[in-house]
C-alpha cells in the first residue's frame, strides 16, 4: 500500500515533443485515480513514467516513502495492465497471470496455485488451463487483471484497459475494476480518454491537456464546477454550451438577448469584459415564446437519445444544445427561447479561460426533464 | 510443364540415372559407359574422402551458419530494433550490401584482404597490414577459420532480416509487462522473445542451413585447400566430376547431398509443424 508523489515532473522525448510539463500530483494510498484527457495529452506518458518504462527528463516520483524516479521498474512494485493486455499467446492462463512470480523466483507449484486462486477470485474458474486465444475479450481483460493482482503490488497502473471491449462488456468491467478495488484497497491510477469512463470508476481524478494538469478534483467537482474552459468542454457527455458574452449593466449580452449573471459572480466581473457562459445542454429549458433572459433561437437538428432528446440549435451566439423529454422534442426549424438554469451555470473569463466568481454548478436539485417524463409516460411524439 | 519436365525433371532423373553408372568425361568409360548398379555409392561411403568432405561440411554449416549467422543476426536484430535514424540504416546498408554483392566480387575482396606474405611479388594482404608484423599466411594456415569468418560475414544480413522482422512482430506491451514484473533481458529472451520467435528461428536455420550446405564460393577462395582441408561437399562433386571426369561419380554424390539436404529440411519441417 502505497500513494504517489509527483514532483515537477517533466518529460521531453529525442523528438523535442513535451509530453510532460512541470507535472505535480498527490495520488493519496488507497484511492482510485484516473487520468483523463485527449489522446496526445500526456497521460499515457505520465503512466509510464510512474511504471518506470519511460525515464523522466526532470522531477521526481515517490511510491509510498520511496523515491524511485531512477529505479528499473522491476522495483517499484508496482503491476501494469495495458489496452491490448499483453497476455502471451504460448502460455496458458495459469502461466500468464504466475509470470510476474515466476521472475519473482516462486516455485512453478506454489505459484501456479497462487494463480489459481487469484483467477478463482476474478471469476476465471476452470479457464486455467486455457491459452488466452481460447477467452472472450472480458476473460482475457481479467486476465490481465489477474497478472496484475497475483503479484500484490504496492501500486496498480491501467492504461485504458476497457478500451478493446464493447459498451455492454465496458460497463460490466468498470463495475467489476470498481468492485475489485473496493475489495483490495490498492492505489489505482487509470488512464483513460473516456470522460464518462473517469467520472464513473475514480474517486479523484485529474484532467491533462498538453502535458500540464488542467483541474484535480472529485468526479463531482470535475464535472459541477469545470476550472476552465478546456475542462468545461472536455467533461459531459453532451459537450457544455460555451456561448460567448459581455458583461453590460450588470448582465450578460449574447446577440440580441440580455441573460442576468448566474448567481456569485456579479463581484468578479467588470463592466464591458468579454465571459463565456457555461450551461450543459441538461441544464437548460426551451420556451416556444419569447421570455425574459431566454436565448433567441432555431431548432435545426433533433436526436434521439433513448429517454431523453438532444436538440440542436442556431442562435445569433452560435450553435447551442438542449436536453429535452422525450415527449417535448420542438418541431424542427421552429423559434424557440433557450433559458439557462442559472444556479447550474457557469461564467469564464473569455481571456484566461479561468472559472470566475463562485458559481456554485452544484449538484442538480431536480431534473425538470426526469419530472416531466414521469407524468406522462408513454406520450411520445 | 512441359518446360519444367524438360528443364527441372529430366535433368535430376538424368543425374539419378548416371550415378548408377561409371560415365565420364573422357576415355571409353565416356563412349560405352557402363551400367555399375552401387558401385559408386559404396565406393562414396567407404572411401574416406567422401565422408572427410560430409564431416568438414558439417563443421561448416554449424559454426557458419547455424552458430554464426544465426546468431550474430539475432543480436544485431535485438539490438538495432530500437535505433532509428542515420546511424541504423548505415549500418544495415553496410550488412546488406556484404549480402547482394556477387560472390565472386566478394571471394576476390576477401583474397586480398586476407592474402598473406608469400613473395617478394605479391602484395601484402589488408589484414596483415593492419595487424603488423605477425604475417599469418590466413589462407594456408587457418583455411577453415578463414571461410568460417568469410560466411559469417556474408550471410548474416538475411538472418538480421529475418529476424528484425520476426521482433518487429512482438507488441512492446510483451516486453514492457515483464520489465514491470522485473525480468532481466534474458528472461525475457527465454520467456517471450525467443517462443514468439520460434518460426522464424527455425526457417531462417533451414534456409540458411541449405544454402551454406551446398555454398560453392569456398571453391573460389581456396579450391579445397590446402590439401582437402575446405573440400566440402560440393567442391568435392565439382573436383571428382569435372576435373577428375569422374561425371558417374559425381552423379552418384550429388544424389546423396541431395538425400542429405532432403533429410535436412524435413527435420526442420517436422519441428515447424509441432508449433504449439
């Protein structure tokens, strides 16, 4: 059991990319970290550098009190599971997941039991005598798993292991990685592109863009109360409305249409300042006619997401999204009035690209939607 | 198939034929040759000289091509995977071009690199005159050694090849695993490298193997000198057949290299197909 310690951690390959630039991170023992963001970001990097498969140009890593920045990974103690899981293809499961002991020079018996029961524990019964051709993806994706487990690391490090499973077999993994967590309480860190991926199995996570960190936060932080620009449109799974503004008179000005300051900010803003207010397309109503703080604007595309829609939308500020009921999809090319739940949304300043005031984002008290879809079930359009 | 029968065919029921009898080149063995049944064979197995060339032969294949090329390949493989860049493809280009430059270009090279002092009139070789004074005549003194080396040189950029190939096969994610799990490279080696190799290996063996068997250039390096000490089996059918005239005799050896080689490739073949 151990946490991590990332000091000004930076990574410049032969090539002159900057992977990593000035990285510090705390990853306390026993949580379950994932680090999120686009491919390119860095995060995969910083994986391996933790792994000790890449060597840092500057800064220092700690495992537990170890300092182990110069350490071969072999004695970091800690256990990889990549995305294509790396299983070999001449052993069988048994063999695959007792590798890391057999280097540990445990004998072929004690270590072939020990994977046994590890694979027992992981829902592998009866498969050790297999070679991994013969598993499903989620069997092989266990074993992996398994390999990482036998060994007892200190650390556990995912490189998007979920990533070769379909959606169905993802989501039962994800609760599986979670529960297996739960069980073991070792130090996870998981990498991952998939947003809803992090924001479903981490208790902390971290979101990276061009080798620096963008916002350390909780799932829920995260995802309320985005520290920027780039965390805003990164994280949700429809993309957060961004609709440029001026502060004028104490309100907001989008085009035509004025749209009072989402509460907490008011102090943090001056006159004439370009902001960008943030409002996820779930935290927005439409009104078929004008209304005071509305935003002007014309349905251009409608898609069906299963119990709710997702509408498209033209305004003079640009294009906008809407989640709406099922039942409550506008006609298409029709005016509509977009209302942004203002105790929800969020203000940036337009220069920096930095969350201004203290817009609480806060948690949704209740979903207007989920209301409305309750008391008329079945009213589909 | 008509051209295959007539140019492919024929020729080794030819060759199969007149190693039944004792034909050759000139005298009246080369007018009414006569019909010998096994003659030649028995004389090919009991007589020393045959099988002196056979055991020499092998010598050379296993520390030429089996120990040498096979080797040296696979470490000049492993290491050269992870280098890119002007340096890599230098030294590849170098590798290569001992490989596609014709043999008897390179037996010339090689004379004259390896030549010794022998007179007033023939110049000194380049390796003797890098190393000084020491004067080994390489040729006369270490025949053996010297078209080992010789081989070595010329046949290892196939193995590379072969065996770059074969690495570049292995995902990264293989050997980073066992790194994580703490494996020295040669567990790795032992482990992963060489049981996904195990293909490659064993076809690179077998071509390699055939092709230094029935190799002719030592010929033009030392004619099966000094003495018979580099007569290998196919020197040894060219000397019997064409210069002795021996053409039943010859006929009768190559059948027998020809059984050999056979052998060889089911052998390699056999352990191919127990791939697990």
């Amino acid at each position: 059991m151990a946490g991590i310690t990332v000091a000004k951690l930076t990574k410049v390959f032969p090539n002159g990319v900057r992977a990593l630039q000035e990285v510090d991170l705390q990853i306390a023992d026993g949580s379950f970290f994932a680090l999120l963001g686009p491919s390119g970001c860095g995060k995969t990097t910083l994986l391996r550098t933790l792994a000790g498969l890449e060597a840092p140009t500057h800064g220092t890593i700690s495992i537990g009190d170890r300092d182990v920045t110069r350490l071969p990974p072999g004695a970091r103690k800690v256990a990889m599971v990549f995305q294509d899981y790396a299983l070999y293809p001449h052993m069988d499961v048994a063999d695959n997941i007792a590798y890391p002991l057999k280097i540990q020079r445990m004998g072929r018996g004690p270590r072939r039991q020990r994977a046994a029961e590890t694979g027992a524990h992981l829902g592998l019964e009866g498969m050790m005598d297999r070679r991994p051709a013969q598993l499903s993806g989620g069997q092989q994706q266990r074993v992996a798993l398994a390999r990482a487990v036998a060994s007892h690391p200190h650390v556990f490090l995912f490189d998007e292991p979920l990533s070769n499973l379909d959606a169905r077999l993802r989501m039962e993994a994800r609760t599986f990685l979670k529960r297996l967590h739960s069980d073991l309480t070792t130090t996870t860190v998981y990498v991952t592109h998939d947003q809803a991926e992090a924001l479903a199995v981490a208790d902390r996570m971290a979101v990276m863009d061009r080798g620096t960190i963008r916002q350390i936060g909780s799932p829920v932080e995260v995802f309320h109360r985005p520290a920027n620009l780039f965390v805003a449109s990164f994280i949700g799974n429809t993309p957060m409305n961004l609709i440029d503004a001026h502060v004028v008179g104490g309100l907001l000005r989008i085009g035509d249409d004025t749209v009072p300051l989402p509460p907490n900010t008011a102090d943090a803003v001056r006159e004439g300042e370009p902001v960008v207010l943030g409002a996820r397309p779930e935290y927005v109503a439409l009104r078929p006619g004008p209304v005071a703080g509305g935003v002007r604007s014309r349905v251009v595309i409608t898609e069906h997401l299963g119990t709710s829609i997702l509408v498209d939308l033209e305004s003079a500020a640009g294009p906008l999204q809407a989640v709406v009921a099922e039942d409550e999809a506008p006609p298409l090319g029709s005016e509509v009035w977009l209302v942004v739940a203002l105790a929800r949304a969020l203000l940036y300043a337009k220069e920096s690209g930095e969350l201004v005031g203290a817009a609480l984002g806060g948690p949704p008290t209740q979903r207007t939607t989920a209301a409305s879809t309750a008391t008329l079930p079945g009213a589909a359009s | 198939m008509l051209l295959i029968g007539v140019f492919l065919a024929f020729p080794a029921v030819w060759t199969i034929y007149l190693g039944l009898t004792n034909f050759r080149l000139l005298g009246t063995a080369a007018l009414h040759s006569r019909f010998v049944g096994g003659e030649n064979y028995l004389n090919a197995l009991t007589g020393g000289d045959f099988l002196h060339s056979l055991y020499i032969t092998f010598i050379y294949v296993v520390f030429s091509a089996v120990i040498g090329q096979c080797v040296l390949g696979f470490t000049l493989a492993w290491v050269l995977r992870n280098w890119r860049g002007p340096i890599r493809r230098g030294l590849e280009s170098l590798i290569i071009v001992a490989w596609i430059v014709p043999g008897s270009v390179v037996a010339f090279l090689w004379l004259a690199f390896l030549q010794g002092n022998i007179g007033p009139l023939v110049e000194t070789g380049t390796l003797n005159t890098i190393l000084g004074g020491i004067g080994i005549n390489w040729w006369l003194e270490l025949p053996m050694l010297s078209i080992v080396v010789f081989n070595i040189w010329r046949g290892t950029a196939f193995s590379m090849l072969l065996f770059g190939a074969g690495l570049q096969a292995i995902p990264p994610s293989y050997l980073e695993t066992a790194r994580v799990a703490g494996a020295s490279t040669w567990q790795m080696m032992r482990d992963i490298v060489i049981p996904r190799s195990r293909g490659h290996i064993l076809t690179n063996l077998l071509l390699i193997s055939l092709w230094t068997f029935n190799d002719f250039t030592p010929f033009l390096l030392t004619g099966g000198g000094p003495g018979n000490q580099t007569q290998f089996l196919p020197v040894y059918i060219y000397q019997q057949a064409f210069q002795q005239g021996a053409l039943g005799y010859g006929a009768a050896i190559s059948t027998l290299v020809l059984v050999i080689n056979l052998v060889v490739a089911l052998f390699y073949m056999r352990i191919l197909r127990e791939r697990r």
